[in-house]
C-alpha cells in the first residue's frame, strides 16, 4: 500500500524550495503526495519564525496538524525549518505530538527522521547550518509547473539589527553557477518557461566564492542561454551590490524581467544606522535615480519597516515623503516585530503596537494610491503576460487570470483578461494592451 505524505510549507519562497527538496527525497522513498491530511499516513510542517505573526501562524500550523494523529491515519508529524532551529527545546517540551524535529540544514536527512518515526522514536536532528541543495537533491516542484523558484544562495552575512535570519540560516553561501544552470536546464526541460531567483540578498551572490566580489551578472549570462526559459525575475535585490553592470543586463537582455525589487526597509539615516544596513539614504536615491533614468521602464518594488525601536514621528513623517517621491509600483509594508536574540529585540525604546499599526495603515494607504496611479499610467501600453488561470466569465466566455511580465508571483497584483478566447491555456504567454489600471491589478486584453 501506498504511503501517503500530506505538507504545509510557511514563510518564504526560499522555505518552500527547501519543502520541495524533501518532497523529493520522499517521493524516491515511496510517498506519494496527497492534498487530503486526513488521508495522510505523514506530515511534513515546514516552519517560518522571521516575524511574530509567523511564528503564531506556524505553532497554530502545527497544533491543527498534530489532530490528525487523532483524527486521521498520520502515523509521524515532522516539523522543519526556522522555527525548529530556533526553539527545537520548546518545541519538543511543549508539543509531544511532534515526532521529528529538522534544522535548517538537516532538510537532507529526512529520512532519518522517518526511520526513527517507523521505531517508534523521537528525533532532533539539527546539522550544522552550512549545508544548501545542489542539482543533485531531488525537487518535486510545487508551484505551476511553468514557473519555479530557484534559491542560488542561502543564509546572510548583513547582520540587521532585527533579524534572526543569520542564526538560523547560517553564513552567505553560494551555489555554483554550473550548479544552478544544471537545475535551469532540468526545469526548463520540464516546461518552466518563468524563473524567479532568490536568496536572502540576491545582489552578494558569488561573494564567498570570488573573494567578496559578486557573480550575478555572470550567472545571469549564462542563465539567458538556457533555452525554453522565457522570463528570468529577481527577488530580495539589496543595494549594496547593485551595480551599473547588473542594471545594464536588466534592461537590455530580452529575458531578464525589467522588474527590481529592492529591500530598503526604511530611508531615515539614523534608523538605517540603528538597523545595521549598509546603505545610506543618499546611496539609495543615486541608485533608485538610476533605475529610474534607465533607457527602459523599471519596475520598483521594495518593502518597508515601519515601527522600529526608537522610531519617531519625525522620521516617520520622512519615510512617507520619500515613499511619496520615489513611486514605488509595489510595496510590502511590516510593522516591526521584536524578536527574540535580536539587537533590535533587546532595546527598550519599542514602538507601542498601536503607533506601528497606525503607521502601517498610513504608509499603505499612501501606496495604494500610488499603485492606482502608475497603473492607470498603463494603461493604453503593450506589454506580455503569462496566463495562469482560466474561469467562466459572463456570457460563456473565459476570464484569464495571470501576470504581466511587470507582476512577480505570489508578491504583486494579477492581470485579467475579461474574454480570452478557447486557444488559451495556462503557462501561456501572450502579448496584451492593459486597458484599465486598479490600485494592485489590472484589466487587459490580448493583441492578436
């Protein structure tokens, strides 16, 4: 009989690379994968702990999944990722359901994990946090299968004030180019035709491996010659290693996406300086001015902090005005979150809940208004867009619903296409005039 896996991935799209690669591993164990926990003989919970709002969603996670060993067939309930790491004591204590507990770096040794499950064992395992998959590990792919995350790089070296990332995640490490490109090859020969890199800073990639100098531009090179790959998207740019030379790729290779999304997290100096970041605010609008004033339309997504210790209405008052200047065409706004083990963390200074969500409510009600405006400046404009979903619409027709090339996944708003025909089918990409811009999504139709 069959062994049957169910799954709940949290957190980043670098967490659910890690969740496909155990997915792979099982599979070549003889899990088949099911959408139903009820009918699964084991669960798999892969955990986020960045923000406290991730954290509560991930114990809720795992306390509704621990039910099932009551209610339904699971036999094992293994809990991976960030918030085993960093609390596996309190989590083993506090939550005997659990069965398997996996670091960080141990997503390789999950079958171990399931050994001791089948002996009837409890087991911890936490390896050293310097490992990262190669095109080697099997992937089961759990996005669209036109489209796929690919992580180049793993851990940080930025050392924010607020983030746990580092100890949990370990040093910057990078993948191989030839490492990545293997994987490239294997996808697009699956049919991706949309990639997306991401790291936790995606601009140092290569510096461990060419004495701290970055290698973007060149994996990018070699990437573009992949072929069946379509679109090559970008996430988690952070500026410091943003150079003339990677910008000019962006808008001149027809592959690459003319889409940067850079992480600034706030603009104020002395708030950057208490955060650790190694930008000034100075440094941020020479490079954002570049990207506006490239031959191209860029589009600019960047997300923001509002709330951190000491924060002042002054400053705060400072980071609307820029947000107002600069036009972002999306932004992810998070109140801060005071994390344990953090520098940021410890202080006394915190902002009251309240003050951050107002602020929160604020800084999104100005970008709203931005978003509704850059995309109504769309309108009447040429562009591509990927289809990934069809609906009925009214009168028998069929709604497309998809991305512009200017729409990262899962992060962005979506295109619609009000009648697009019966030769469309999801993956593909067709070119379209937007004819109506919304505050997050827009309305276009296909040109033929």
């Amino acid at each position: 009989m069959t062994k049957l896996l169910g799954y709940i991935s949290l957190g980043c799209a670098k967490n659910l690379v890690d969740t496909e690669v155990m997915l792979g591993l099982l599979k070549d164990n003889g899990y088949a994968i099911t959408d139903d926990l009820n009918e699964a003989d084991l669960i798999i919970i892969n955990t986020c702990t960045f923000i406290e709002k991730a954290k509560e969603e991930s114990i809720n996670t795992i306390l509704e999944a621990a039910q099932y060993k009551e209610q339904g067939r699971c036999k094992g309930l293994i809990v991976a990722g960030c918030l085993s790491q960093q609390y596996q004591d309190e989590l083993f204590t506090e939550i005997p359901e659990i069965d398997a507990l996996i670091g960080t770096g141990a997503w390789d040794q999950v079958m171990v994990a399931v050994d001791a499950i089948e002996h009837g064992n409890r087991s911890c395992i936490m390896e050293n946090i310097t490992n990262i998959y190669d095109e080697r590990m099997p992937r089961i792919q759990t996005t669209p299968r036109y489209s796929a995350y690919v992580k180049i790089a793993e851990g940080c070296n930025n050392g924010c004030t607020f983030c746990i990332i580092p100890k949990v995640r370990g040093a910057f490490r990078s993948r191989t180019i030839e490492s990545i490109k293997a994987e490239v090859e294997r996808l697009a020969d699956a049919g991706v035709k949309e990639i997306v890199l991401i790291a936790q800073d995606t601009t140092s990639y290569g510096i461990d491996l060419n004495n701290g100098k970055p290698l973007l531009t060149k994996l990018l090179k070699e990437l573009t010659k992949v072929e069946g790959i379509e679109w090559i998207r970008m996430l988690y740019l952070y500026p410091t290693f943003f150079s003339d030379e990677l910008l000019d790729i962006i808008v001149n290779e027809p592959k690459l996406c003319k889409y940067v999304d850079i992480p600034l997290q706030h603009v104020n100096n002395d708030i950057l300086k208490q955060m650790n970041r190694r930008d000034s605010r100075e440094d941020i609008e020479r490079l954002l001015k570049k990207i506006r004033n490239a031959s191209t339309h860029v589009t600019l997504r960047t997300s923001i902090i509002v709330g951190f210790p000491g924060e002042t209405d002054e400053q705060f008052e400072e980071l609307c005005e820029f947000v107002k200047d600069i036009k972002f065409d999306n932004m992810g706004v998070f109140t801060y979150s005071q994390e344990e083990g953090t520098i940021a963390g410890a202080r006394e200074d915190q902002v009251p809940e309240e003050v951050k969500e107002d602020r929160y409510h604020t800084l999104m009600s100005i970008q709203a208004a931005i978003s509704e405006e850059n995309n109504r400046d769309l309108e009447g404009t040429i562009d591509y867009a990927m289809v990934e979903e069809l609906e009925e619409g009214d009168n028998d027709t069929l709604l497309g619903k998809g991305r512009l090339k200017s729409q990262a996944p899962d992060v962005d708003g979506n295109m619609y296409i009000e009648d697009c025909g019966d030769k469309v089918k999801p993956g593909d990409i067709l070119k379209v005039q937007v004819e109506q811009g919304f505050a997050y999504d827009v309305v276009a139709t296909i040109v033929e």
